[in-house]
C-alpha cells in the first residue's frame, strides 16, 4: 500500500519507521529492492532493527545512550569503503539511500 501511494504522488523524499518489522525474510528482501529502485528518484529515511535493511544502505545512522539522559550518535558512510560494495550499489550509483537505525 505504501508504495501503491508512492508511485500515485512521489515525494522527494520519504520517512518509514519500522515498516518492515513484521515482514519474514523474503519479503524484507523484496522490500529493500523496491527501496532501492525508488531511491533513484527520492531519498528514503528508514528507522529500522532489521539487520537484512541495515545490510542494504549506503549510509546509517545508530542513535545510543552514552549515559541516562545523553544520547550519542553515530554514522558510517558504506560509500567510502570499497570491500563493502556487495553490500550496496557501485560507488558511482545515483542511489540515495539513508537509513536511522536505533540501537
């Protein structure tokens, strides 16, 4: 349904958060192939725990509590590591691909 949406109106950018929580494993890998043709229009911004998601970005964002009351955050740009491009399309992709992830 949400892509249903999408492909009505595109927006330049889109927010999901955990929408793929309830999905088994061939179904999140389905999702993150519909995410990453989309992303070549729109940027997509994904809170997720799924580590299958997590594996598909280009770069992540983990928000932590260094101590009660403080919250840290931390980001990995995939894009500057090239033994990591099985994980994400070729450095020279057009793909805008972003993912908050909670820890």
């Amino acid at each position: 349904m949400l892509f249903a949406l999408y492909l009505l109106k595109p927006a330049p950018f889109c927010v999901f958060d955990e929408v793929d929580a309830p999905l088994d494993d061939t179904n999140i890998e389905k999702f993150n192939k519909i995410i990453k043709k989309f992303s070549k229009e729109s940027q997509f911004i994904i809170v997720t725990h799924n580590k299958a998601t997590m594996a598909a970005v280009d770069t992540i964002y983990g928000v932590y509590m260094r101590e009660q009351g403080v919250s840290g955050v931390s980001h990995v740009d995939f894009r500057n590591y090239e033994h990591q491009s099985f994980l994400r399309p070729a450095r020279n992709s057009s793909y805008r691909y972003s993912f908050l992830t909670l820890i």
